[in-house]
C-alpha cells in the first residue's frame, strides 16, 4: 500500500497552502466580521484551477483528481471555513451533477463558466419540510411546451445570493415521491418568476451566502433538464455522496487550524512560570487533536480515491464526512479550551474556528443521516 501523493498533488497542495496563508488567511476575520462575499478570493482561484480541481480542462476546470481536490480543500477550509464551502459548492454540490449528467452543451454552457470561477454556482435541494427526507420536496416543475414551470421555495442554499447558475430540484409530480423528481439548471439571472428570498443570519461561515430561492411562475427551458425525467433522485444521491468528501475536508482544514492555533497558543502562555505546552493535560489535549485528525484526513483521502477509480464510495463518504465534522467540533471545543478566556473573545480566531466547525456536522446530510448511511450499507438495506 502506498500513502505517498503524487508529484501533482503534492504541487497543487503546496500551491494552495501558499495562496492561502498569504491571502486568504489575513482576511478571514474581516471576511467573518462583514459577511462579505470573497469574490476575489474566488475568481483568484479559479484561475488557479481550484474551483473545478476535478473538472475536465475542455469544461473550464483543472482536469485532476478528487484526492487533490480534498488536500486543496484542506488548505482552504484551513485558513477559511467560509471560503472553502464556497469551493465546495462549486466543485461538488453544483458542479458534480452537471459534470455526470449533463449533455456536452449544457457542460460548455453551465459547467465552464463555474468551474473556471467566473460565477458562482449553487444546488437548490433543501425546503422547509425537505431536508433530511430529501424526497419530500413540494417545489413543482410542470411541463408546458417547451419550458418547466416551477413554483415553490427553497432554503438554506449556500451561495444562493450570489450564484449564476443553479441545479434546481423539483418534482413533477408528489405522489409519485422520489421517482418523480428531476434536475433543472437554472440560470438565476435570465430567469423570469425568480427571486432571492431571505438571507439567513447564522452562527458561522458568515462569509457564505445561505439564503432562501423563491421560484413563482418561473419559466426554465426544458433543454435545461438534467439526464431523463424520473432520474433525479440517483444524481441527488450521487452529488451528495460526492459533496460529503468536501465538506469532510472543509472540516478537516478547520480541525487543521485549530490544532495549530492551540500548539503555537500553548507554547507562548506561560502561567506558574512555564509554557501551559509543558502541561500533561495540555499535551494529552494536543496529542489526542493530531491523531483524530490524521485519522479523519486518511477517510477522506481513501473515499476520494475510490471516487477516482469509479468504485462504490457511498458508505466511505458518509464515514468520512461524519467522522471529520465530529473530530472538528472536538477540535475546535478543546482549542477555545486551551486559549481560556482569550477563546471565548474575538481577538483571536478560536472563538471563529468553534462557530464555523458546528455546521460540518448538519449540512449535506446530518451526521445522525451519515451513520444511517453506514448502518445500511452494513446490513444491505436501502
């Protein structure tokens, strides 16, 4: 078995690690104190290739991996929780069921402009009675003619005031459950009957758009339908089962920054006359935080790889995205732990990593969903 990373890989991470600390880093708290949208963090890496890192050059992305993609994440979510769900999004969310699905045209048409950071892209699945039960969705596209007419809306959409396009699921027709489900792209801008709803005021990745897309009469090309009516919920599932890797990796890199805050933190405070780093309480705290994160980083690693190789990931995503998000919040409690009263005030950034590190756990599936996942998986049930 071989654990070294190719020379590419190797390139890319050690690229974005530098892009990173040099300018993305320096700018996370202004980014969390305003909310501002980062857009020139991500039109910067877009042309790095980071916003569609396994996209096919010939639709505007890099043409690597998903093991480079999960390092790159890392190193992102490392600096900055917000921007790197933004990636995440991009990559996986919006950009994996265009990628799979979609016809050549709607890759040149949808696909390149996000995968080269040009826009934004968001996926519309979540509804106020649709979230866990993803097939519970109420948001109705009806064929007329030659365009879908959709009405309902959506909540919860990552990057959603900001995105051009959006993979939009609907059904078109409820009784009917998750086979009448579809996937439409949308194109937010040209699109008569949308609106943005509510932005959401949160507890973290204040920097990520999360707001509510209301759809009322509004008028989709029925070109725009993603593969064949009724397959909407298998590539559902699959760009969950692909999104669950990034968001493991987003709350690796928080996990990642937590870890290297409290070590630096540790070694400078010095209480009784020495290091609080030469505490056994505290090296226990440390030590425990490198070995749960090397353990999460090696799931998400394995279920990127066998992304990469077109085997069944589906179990090994949700172990890898639950594990991570679970590890983080660890991380990021025990790091506002080690800072004492410093932790708990905005003068530095654990009190940020701790906030940003809980949403790992809910979004793209829960992690009482993921054991779910894992549990069927194990005794063959679907």
């Amino acid at each position: 078995m071989n654990f070294a990373l190719k020379d590419e890989q190797l390139m890319v991470r050690d690229m974005v690690r530098k892009f990173a600390e040099t300018e993305i880093k320096p700018i996370a708290a202004e980014l969390d104190r305003t909310h501002r949208h980062p857009e020139e963090i991500c039109r910067k890496l877009g042309e790095m290739g980071i916003m569609g890192v396994a996209v096919p050059t010939e639709y505007g992305g890099a043409g690597m991996d998903n093991v480079t993609y999960v390092l790159a994440m890392i190193e992102i979510s490392k600096a900055c929780a917000s921007c790197g769900v933004i990636v995440s999004v991009n990559n996986t969310l919006y950009g994996h069921p265009v990628k799979t699905f979609g016809t050549h045209e709607q890759k040149l048409k949808f696909l390149a402009p996000v995968a080269s950071g040009q826009v934004e892209g968001c996926y519309a699945l979540t509804e106020a009675g649709a979230g866990s039960d993803a097939a519970a969705l109420r948001c109705r596209a009806e064929l007329k003619g030659d365009k879908y007419i959709v009405n309902g809306t959506k909540t919860f959409i990552t990057n959603g005031n900001v995105a051009r396009y959006c993979v939009l699921a609907a059904t078109t027709d409820p009784s009917k459950g998750y086979k009448g489900v579809i996937n439409l792209i949308v194109d937010l801008k040209e699109t008569p009957g949308f609106r943005v709803g509510k932005i959401e005021e949160k507890l973290g990745i204040l920097a990520s758009g999360t707001a509510e897309l209301v759809f009322e009469d509004a008028e989709v090309p029925a070109e725009n339908l993603l593969g064949k009516p009724g397959q909407g919920f298998q590539q559902m599932m699959a760009g969950l089962n692909a999104g669950r890797i990034g968001i493991g990796a987003q709350a690796c890199g928080i996990g990642r920054a937590c870890l290297e805050d409290a070590v630096n933190y540790s070694k400078e405070r010095v209480q009784f006359g020495k290091p609080i780093s030469s505490n056994q309480a505290i090296q226990f705290k440390l030590a425990d935080m490198a070995t749960e994160l090397d353990a999460a980083e090696l799931l998400l690693l394995r279920a990127a790889w066998m992304e990469d190789q077109g085997m069944d990931f589906e179990m090994q995503s949700a172990m890898s995205k639950y594990y991570a998000s679970d590890v983080a919040m660890k991380a990021a409690i025990e790091c506002v732990q080690i800072f004492g009263g410093y932790g708990y005030t905005k003068e530095y950034p654990a009190e940020r990593h701790m906030r940003d590190a809980k949403i790992c756990q809910i979004y793209e599936g829960t992690n009482e969903i993921q054991r779910v996942v894992v549990a069927r998986k194990l005794l063959g049930m679907r």
